[in-house]
C-alpha cells in the first residue's frame, strides 16, 4: 500500500500530464491513504473488501474484491455506461 504522501503527488502528476480534469477521473481504492484522492475525483470506487468504507466519500461499490477482478469490473461499468461495452466486445473478439 502507498501512502497519502506518495500517491497524490503520483495523482497530481498524472493530471499534469493528461491534461484530464478531477471530474473526468475514475479511482479505485481500498484503504485510507485512498481517501484523499477519492474526495477529489469525478468516479470514486471502492473495492468490495476496501477498509473502511464507511469513511470514503460516496463510490460505486464494486462487487469483487481488490487483486480478485475489481479493476476489470470497474472498466466494464465505464465502458457500460458510455454505451460501448459491446463495441469492445467486437473489437476483442476480431
């Protein structure tokens, strides 16, 4: 697990370099250094087995625990939700 310290300026530095705005990000977390970087994204999720979810802002609670399929089920509610779901399903069966 990376601290608080480490992974903002690792986050910030990511935005520098995307040129992506905090509410177009996505973020996946399991435990309190987390919390942070959750509060400021536009999709904050926290994995099935997260340690104390009750203190994250709100997320979209993933079913599967972090390491066991949570990131894939995360992608999977993106590209769902953006409507293209299927169009990668065709992309990766060509």
């Amino acid at each position: 697990m990376r601290s608080k310290a480490t992974k903002l300026p690792a986050y910030e530095d990511v935005l520098r370099k995307t040129g992506a705005q905090e509410s177009e990000v996505a973020f996946l977390g399991d435990d309190l250094p987390d919390l942070t970087i959750m509060s400021r994204v536009g999709l904050a999720v926290a994995v099935h087995n997260a340690t104390q979810k009750s203190a994250a802002p709100p997320t979209t609670q993933q079913k599967a625990d972090g390491g066991k399929g949570a990131a894939r089920e995360l992608v999977e509610l993106i590209l769902k939700s953006k409507g293209i779901w299927e169009e990668m399903i065709d992309k990766a069966r060509a």
